[in-house]
C-alpha cells in the first residue's frame, strides 16, 4: 500500500533539504533526540516529531516499518506528510496522535491540527490501541470501524457530534473514550460492542440513550456525566457487570428503581441532577451520591454576611468536574479550589450550562496597571457573556498580600477588550485563603489584585471636593464651573518607602499623586491641589531653590520640572499649586539640578521586586528537580520548609524583576529536561514571576551523557524574557553579564547512575530513551488503565508529588480488599526503577510484623505465619 506520489514527492524534496550531501547535515534531526527503540517510537516529545519520522522513514525505512508503538504530536505543519506513511506501518500496534502540547495566548491547551485519516489506515489490522485526543475531528474517521482488531480508542477532546451508524463493528473493543465533544445521541448499533467494559462519554450533549446501551453486558464503567440527559433507559438494569455508573451534572428527574438490583455496582453518581424524588431502593442504597439534588435535604445555610440560600441545591463539585447547570431554581456552588457561586431564583430563566476553568496569568493580555500586585489564577466562565436576569455572586480565593497598608483588593474583569474593576467587598480569615467577592450579571474572565487605595467622586457644575483616605492632608478642590458636564474623578497615593533607595539626605519627596478623569477636556477652571511637604521639611525652614513639582506622564516613562510653570503657594506643612490638567504629580526637595532622571528611577524602583532563584534536587531522586522564583523575604522560610525532602546549592545573588516579567530555566552542560511540556520554549522552560504566586515548577531532567562511569555536573541558567508594557526602555536593558538577557546560574548533579533491572544498552543504533516520566511509569505498573493515568497526569501536570499521590490514591482504592496489595505495589515500584521506595514499603511492613508478633506475644496468642502475613497485609 503506497502513499499518494505527490506527497512522496513532497517528502523527499523536503529531506533532500536536510541532507544535501547524502551524510549528516545541519538541517538533519539528531538521532539522539528520538527514540527508537527495539519496536518503539517515541516523537509526540519533540517539536519537530513529523521532520523526525519523515527524516527516519527516508533513511532507516526497514527498521519504522517494524515499529509496533508510535507517539506523535498533531501541533505540527508537517502532520499531513507524516500521516501519508502511517499505512506502511503494517505491524503497528498502538498508536498516539495527540495534540495539546501547545498553549494559546490564554495558557489552555491548543488543539492539533488532525481533521481526518488517510482512507488506506483502515488497513493497519494489527492496531489495537489508538488515541486521537486533543484534535479537530468533526466526524469520526471512516476508515476507523474497518480496525477490527481495536480494543482501545480515544477520541476525547474534540468536536465530534455524531458516531457513524457501522460503529459496533468494532466488535473487540474494550474502552472507549468520547469525553470533551459535542455529541447529541448515539447510534443504535453501539448495542453491539459486547467486550466494551469502559465507557466514556461524560461532558458531551448527550439528551437521549438508545435502548440498546443495555446490551453492553460486559461494561464495568459507564461515565454518562455533564451531559442533558433529563431520562435514562430502564435497560441500563440489564448491565450486570457495571460496578461505577457516573450519571452527575445532568438534568435527570427521575431514575429507574431497578438500578439498585444491580449485583457489582458500588458507585452511583447522581449529584447535581434536578431529583426531586427518588425511589426508595436507591435513596437508601450506601453506593449512592445524592447531593446536590432539590430532595428536601438538609442545606448548608451560608454565613450572616453571605446572602441566605435558604431551599436552594447545593453542589459541591470534585477537582476533575470543569462544568454545571443552573436552572430558574438557583442554587450554590462550590468548586474544588474554593472559589463559590450563588445564582439567585430567576437568575436564568431557562436552564443553562455552565463551564469554568482557571489559566495561569499571561503578561501579554493580562494587563497589570502601575503598582499592581496579582493575587490569584485567572478564572474563566462560558459561555461568555451570558445575560443573567439577577446578579450572580462570585466568591473568589486569593494570595493574602504582603502588606495591605495603601492597598485594597478588588476583581478585575476581561470584556474581550479591556479590563475593569468590579465592586468588591473582602473577607479576611485567619486559617483559610481571605475571599473577594463582586457580583455580575455577565460571564467573562475574572481575577484578584492588589491595587493602590482608589479615591473618587462625581464632579458637577457646582464643584466638590476630594480627598485620600490614605493621606487626609492630600486633598483636590474642583471651584465652581470647572466643568459644564459631570465627570467621573480618580485618585490615588503612593506613600514613600520608609528605606529611601536613593540619599535621603539630599533627596527628600512627598507622597506619589496620580490623578486621572473619564473625560478628555482639561478642567475649565483651575483645579486646586494639596500635597503635604517632604518628611522633614517645613515652611519655616525651607530653601525655595530645592523645592521642584515634578509632573509625570501617564506611562510615569518621564518626568518633568512644571516648578516654574505654576504658583506654588507654601504653609508651614502644605505646598499647594492649581493645574487643568490630570496627570502624576510629585514634589520633591533635593540639592540635585536635573532631578527628572532621579525622579525617574526613584520610580522604576517602587516598581521593582528583590528576588532570590532556588534550584533543588530532591534527595531520594536526584532526577526530580524544583526551581522556584522568591522575593527575598520569601527565601528562608521556604528553604526551611524544603530542606527535609531536597538539597541544593545556596540561593542566587538577589537580582530585580518587576511584576509580570518573563524569565526562562535552561538546563545546560550535559542536562537536560523531558520536551513533553507546553511551558517548554526551544528548550527552556518558561516562567512568569508575580510576587505573590509561586513561580515554581518541579520536573525531570536527564543525561544524554553515559552516567554510568561518572556523575554529570551541570547548571540550570535564568534569562530575562519579555519585559511588561510600560517598563522604562533603558530598566530593560540593564543586566549583567556577557549575555545581556542572564540573571543568575546555580550548578546541578547528577549522580553516576546505577543499572536498572532489564536495562540493555541501545548505543549500538545511535539512539537513546526519552526521560522516563515517574508518574505515568508508576500508573502503568500498578495496573491502572490508560484512561486513568492519562486524566491524572493532566490534572497534575505541574506537580509531579500530586501525579504520583493520586495514581497511589486510585490504586489504593481499587486495590484496598486484595491481600497481596503489598506485594504489587513493591513489585511495581521495582519495575518502576524506584528500588529506594521499594525499600522503604518493605521496611515498614516488617516494622509492622515485628510490632504484631510483640502483641501478639503480651495477650499470649500465636499464629500462623500465613495468618500473620495476612493481619499485617490487612492493616
């Protein structure tokens, strides 16, 4: 089976690019950057996975026809061309055509490019594992009910709306995953699929099911979740292999009593449905979730400041749930990460479905004013803007800032275009995260800042007055007839630092004025202004020649001297002066002739953060790296907090960032770090420091270098990225060293590294294994599905603690009745290369007999040893 000519033709010209002379050229990929290995190959890790497979079909052709298991990412311009080779593959097995490795300008995940199949891929009849997750499949591919052989298929997160009639001709197929699409009903023939045993088609649009789903005898697992079912068949009784039946976040009103006969069935999920009634079998069943279903249930009243939610469904939503309805009913609700939800009765008047997710803030559309401080994640709600009919109240979990003095904490909304501050009214508690609250009428994206104390006022025709609530003394007198039309006026202050960062002997300032208004017509009349005199300086005693009123621009990038523009008028503690004009004002007493500059960096420096970078290695896995950004009054108390699982070199010399700037690790002389990142940018890995968010990543980073004589000593780099809007063009150009973008550089080892059990040597073909991801290897031998470890290690993907945890967690639970537990999970950590955590279980558990034969020997009992063993596996 050949591919098309004219995409053969394509291929060669492309490769002819790379290897002129028939050898090694520049343009060539490096073969230790891919990994084929024995019958596998690995490229999804790569930017440039497709040049590698077109690259190594054209040189090593009778070795890729062998592959039996092939990863490739779908975020690529030359997936067309790599799809055309596909049919050769005969003896392919299981395949991975992913997309997701990109992330768009809001930091979500970007979609491949993957819309279809070549017609000849229905040939591969060996495959029996495809994931075509994370694409733009509006359809399923026709040539896909032709895989007889399949027994796993994933077609999570795309937009598929309808599954082709012939779909139970996959007659082997044992999972199935459609979850994250657009689907509305299902064909009849999915009845079909008799050794179907797990089935996913949870955050769908899913109204009806085909009688027919009662003939999957062998399903164990039925994910029906976050879709409009408002009915379900009676034949789903029929199911009587099913053990968890997933039917939360849909619009059920009634379910079938004969669920509950069902003889394996240990879970079944009906939270956050419209249940008004519920047959008593199921209602008194142990295995059945209810809450958050309108039964009469007890609610939880909210507190005396919270508006009541008396009669309202509460739902309380897990941290793998992204979505749910609210009806004209209203309800609360409440989501894993602590942020809550009140929609009031009649908010919406028709029943409506509601997705949220939280992004990682991104510098280029989150755009942080003058002296603002970001305090939590973005949080996104769809369908953006939906009209609600009453406001809907937002309680939203935020970083308590460092100091509140001048400061106040407010949401900000995104409109599409620009941002805006909502009405906020703040909670402080003493053990859990303080809660900013607002109310909207509108879906968009929201987060919490810290911003300077905002002052303002309606100013009409008549006049009025302003002052600071941070600085009485600062006051704005608006005369009579300085405006025609009412205008909206804003003011705020800027206190000086009690350390002046410049000579505080020859340069004194008085509090940072910046006034602003909705209107773009100056004031008709002079409007009169009053700033209290530098710390120290009186009337009495003041030198008139040192005395300069400096007016900035909006940007605050410069400067100037308006001294001899106006009338500066002095009390004993006040300078007061008249202008028309709104802009940033600053008064200043110094010996200096040009003051514009110092004023500028004075400034500049009000703006910028003291930060420390960390580089640790955890001290059982070396491998297991933690960088981490701090400001330096953060550095000592998380060093203490760390040093009993990791060691490291002492933090960098304090260098300057400002808020939202850009930085990147680099991972250099002979280390380097797994490409399977979003975050991962021609090999570094990048960041964003906000003073009061983490800016930490934990990873895996590996040798190509042969560790098995000698410990590798390498460093990870820190370089200067993109700097904010409105950062003084000069403050970005100072940095240090030869290479203008470095910050600092802190040296990492690598260990000489011990041979695992069954590793084989691979240096004879030139190639080498990607870095093992712990996390999935763990998972795997554990005996979890592909399902499961793939939905862990997204959702925990930027901790590789929690990915590990929660793949125990699930084994745990799948596992907990199994007397030979024990023995599988050493067997797994063995196999997983974790020989030291093997170790550890093992010494616990004779810890733990050696404790049992002691009381068993004080109350006078003996046992068996089998019966001891099984005691010990049991506790």
């Amino acid at each position: 089976c050949l591919a098309p000519m004219d995409k053969m033709q394509k291929m060669a010209e492309l490769l002819k690019l790379g290897d002129k002379d028939g050898e090694g050229a520049p343009g060539a990929p490096s073969l230790t950057g891919c990994c084929l290995a024995d019958n596998r190959l690995t490229l999804d890790l790569y930017p440039d996975g497709c040049w590698q497979l077109l690259w190594l079909f054209e040189r090593q052709q009778a070795d890729v026809v062998q592959v039996e298991l092939l990863r490739l990412s779908t975020n690529n311009h030359l997936l067309d061309a790599a799809l055309s080779i596909l049919p050769h593959l005969k003896r392919l097995k299981s395949l991975v055509l992913k997309g997701g490795l990109v992330r768009d300008e809001f930091g979500s995940c970007q979609r491949g490019s993957l819309t279809s199949l070549p017609p000849d891929f229905g040939t591969l009849r060996c495959l029996t594992h495809l994931d075509l997750s994370f694409n733009s499949l509006s359809t399923l591919p026709s040539c896909i009910p032709c895989l007889t052989s399949l027994r796993m298929l994933s077609v999570s997160h795309n937009n598929l709306v309808a599954l082709p009639e012939n779909f139970g001709s996959l007659s082997k197929l044992t999972f199935f995953s459609a979850m994250k699409n657009q689907l509305k009903d299902l064909p009849r023939s999915i009845g079909e699929l008799t050794a179907l045993e797990e089935l996913d088609l949870s955050e769908n649009a899913l109204e009806l099911l085909p009688e027919e789903v009662g003939n999957l005898h062998s399903c164990t697992e039925l994910d029906l979740s976050g879709n409009q079912l408002s009915r379900i068949p009676d034949s789903l009784a029929n199911l009587k292999s099913l053990r968890r039946l997933h039917l939360h976040s849909n619009l059920l009103v009634t379910v079938p009593a004969s669920l509950a006969n069902l003889p394996h069935l240990s879970r079944l999920d009906l939270q956050n449905n419209c249940l008004r009634s519920v047959p008593p079998e199921i209602q008194t069943a142990p295995f059945v979730h209810l809450r958050g279903n309108p039964l009469g249930e007890t609610e939880l009243s909210l507190q005396a400041d919270e508006p009541s939610a008396t009669e309202l469904r509460r739902l309380f939503l897990a941290s793998e749930e992204d979505s749910f309805t609210v009806t004209s009913e209203g309800c609360e609700v409440v989501l894993a990460c602590g942020i809550r939800f009140y929609f009031p009765p009649e908010a919406a008047s028709d029943p409506v479905r509601i997705y949220f997710r939280t992004l990682a803030p991104d510098p280029q559309w989150v755009k942080l004013r003058h002296h603002d401080v970001l305090l939590s994640r973005v949080l996104e709600l769809q369908p953006h803007g939906v009209k609600f009919q009453q406001e809907v109240e937002i309680w939203m979990p935020y970083t308590s800032p460092h100091t509140l003095h001048q400061r106040e904490v407010v949401v900000r909304t995104f409109s599409g275009q620009s941002w805006s501050d909502l009405r906020t009214r703040v909670k402080k508690k003493k053990s859990k995260k303080h809660m900013a609250h607002c109310s909207v009428l509108h879906f968009s994206w929201f987060l919490v800042v810290s911003r300077l104390v905002q002052n303002e006022c309606e100013v009409p025709a008549e006049g009025t007055l302003l002052f600071s609530s941070v600085d009485p003394n600062i006051k704005v007198t608006f005369p009579p007839g300085a405006t025609e039309e009412t205008r909206n006026v804003k003011l705020q202050v800027r206190m000086p630092e009690k350390k002046e960062p410049l000579d505080a002997a020859a340069n004194l300032s008085s509090p940072l004025l910046c006034l602003s208004q909705d209107s773009l017509v100056d004031f008709l009349r002079p409007v009169r202004i009053q700033l209290p005199l530098p710390p120290g300086v009186t009337g009495l005693k003041l030198d008139c020649s040192r005395l300069h009123l400096l007016r900035g621009d909006v940007e605050g990038q410069t400067w100037d001297d308006i001294t001899s523009q106006v009338v500066l008028e002095l009390t004993h503690l006040y300078a007061i002066f008249e202008v028309t004009h709104f802009s940033w004002y600053w008064l200043w007493y110094t010996t200096k002739t040009y003051i514009g500059g110092i004023a500028k960096k004075v400034y500049e420096r009000l703006r910028m953060y003291q930060v420390n970078f960390i580089a640790l290695q955890r001290k059982k896995d070396p491998e297991q790296v933690l960088l981490q950004c701090l400001p330096k009054h953060k550095v000592d108390p998380v060093l203490k907090k760390l040093q009993d699982r990791y060691r490291g070199p002492e933090p960098s010399d304090m260098v300057e960032m400002f808020e939202g700037e850009q930085f990147f690790a680099a991972f250099e002389r002979g280390i380097s770090i797994d490409m399977d990142r979003p975050d991962c940018v021609d090999g570094r890995l990048s960041f964003i420091f906000y003073s009061h968010l983490k800016n930490m990543k934990e990873i895996y980073v590996t040798s190509p270098v042969d560790r098995k004589g000698q410990a590798v000593k390498g460093q990870v780099s820190f370089y200067r990225g993109a700097v904010p809007e409105s950062i003084p063009e000069d403050a970005s150009r100072r940095r240090r060293g030869p290479d203008s973008h470095w910050l600092a550089t802190l040296p990492i080892k690598l260990p000489r590294l011990k041979p695992r059990w069954g590793e084989t040597s691979s240096s004879s073909n030139g190639f080498s294994f990607p870095p093992l991801n712990l996390g999935s290897a763990i998972g795997l031998n554990l005996g979890l599905t592909y399902q499961q470890v793939e939905r862990i290690g997204y959702n925990n993907r930027e901790d590789l603690d929690k990915q590990i945890l929660n793949m125990l967690f699930s084994w745990a639970q799948q596992n907990s009745e199994d007397p030979d537990c024990v023995s599988k999970l050493i067997t797994a950590m063995k196999e997983s290369g974790r020989q030291d955590i093997a170790d550890e279980v093992e010494t616990i558990i004779e810890l733990g007999r050696q404790k049992y034969r002691e009381s068993i020997r004080r109350v006078g009992l003996e046992q068996e040893s089998s019966t001891e063993d099984s005691a010990i596996a049991m506790t």
